[in-house]
C-alpha cells in the first residue's frame, strides 16, 4: 500500500535524481550552442539519455508527490538558468500528470511509467517558449550575445510556432522510447549491482 507521507529520504532522492537530470539537459544545451540543430533534437537526445537514471529513479518512487518536486524544481533551475518563467507551467503540469498516471499504476505497472515518462518529458519543451512566444526578443538577445544571423535562422526555421506541436509529440514518443531503452539499462547493470 502506498504511503502517503514524504520522508526526508525521498526528498533527498529526488534531490538527486534532479540534480542528475539537469547535468544531462546542461551538458545538450551546451552543446546548443554549436549548431542550433542540436537545439531542437533536444526532444529525442534529453528524453533518451535522462531515460536510464529516470528509470533508476521511477524504481525507487513509491508515493505520490516525488515525481511532482522534481518538476517544480526543474522549473526553478530553468528559471533561474535564464530560461525566464514562461515554460515553468508546462513543467510543473507535465510533472503532477505524470505523477498522477504513474500513480495510477501504483508506481510498479511499467506500461503506465512508459506513458508517465513520455508526459514527464514534456518539460523539454520548456526550452522552446522563449523561441516560439518571445521571438523577436529572443532573437535579438542572441544576436547581442554574439550568435551570427544564420545561427539565428537555423534555429528559428526548426523552432517556430509551425514546428512546436511537432516537436511536442516527438518528445513524448522518445520519452516513452527512451522508458523502454532506459528499463533495459537499469535491469541489466543496476538490479544486478544490487543498486535498483
């Protein structure tokens, strides 16, 4: 039966996983700054790669809540990473409903975690408001910053209010992809170590 109640250990659990997660979306977003591609394959390389210790720590979430912290805190870190507050809704909403379907399946049923990381990875997008709601702005800032025109361009011709609904159900189907890919991981190196 679930427990309702959060202890400290799960609270530093999330910590960890959290911090663990935005090491992965800082490392791509560096690399952002190479091509502006790289920018908008962020809806298929952050959900696979943040799939294994999402994994590991979907193995570890028994209440609900835990799943919902780590969105809220991931908003703050894009806040205050300079992403501004515009994606932070859309952080936090992915994270309760993917707190609520993973809840659904009591946090052991693995088809609702395949759909409960999907919804999760929705916080990627976060990434893009900037780009799509605050373009000109956005823009401009990236040019006082040093980003030649045709960096511009090639970011504003991937991301744009046409692209976005795409971008959207890529992310998801990576995350639900990346569940299945990071399951197998976790299986196979951390239940055997005796970690998961």
């Amino acid at each position: 039966m679930e427990k309702k109640k959060l202890q400290a250990k799960d609270f530093i659990t999330v910590g960890i996983f959290t911090a663990i997660l935005f090491v992965v979306e800082f490392g791509f977003g560096m690399l952002g700054f190479i091509h502006p591609f790289v920018v908008a394959s962020y809806v298929i390389l952050i959900p696979l790669v943040g799939s294994i210790p999402m994994m590991l720590f979907y193995s570890k979430v028994e209440k609900f809540g835990m799943i919902t912290i780590m969105s809220i805190l991931l908003a703050i870190i894009m806040f205050v990473g300079g992403m501004g507050y515009l994606g932070a809704p859309l952080i936090i909403v992915s994270g309760i409903i993917a707190d609520l379907i993973a809840r659904a399946g009591g946090y052991k049923s693995f088809k609702t975690i395949i759909i409960s990381y999907g919804i999760f990875c929705l916080w990627v997008c976060a990434n893009y408001f900037p780009v799509v709601i605050t373009a000109d702005a956005y823009r401009q800032s990236l040019m006082d910053g040093g980003f030649s025109a045709e960096y511009c361009d090639n970011l504003f011709a991937a991301v744009n209010v046409h692209t976005i609904a795409i971008l959207v159900v890529v992310c998801f189907a990576f995350g639900c992809i990346g569940a299945l890919l990071g399951r197998l991981v976790v299986k196979k190196h951390f239940v055997k170590a005796g970690i998961a």
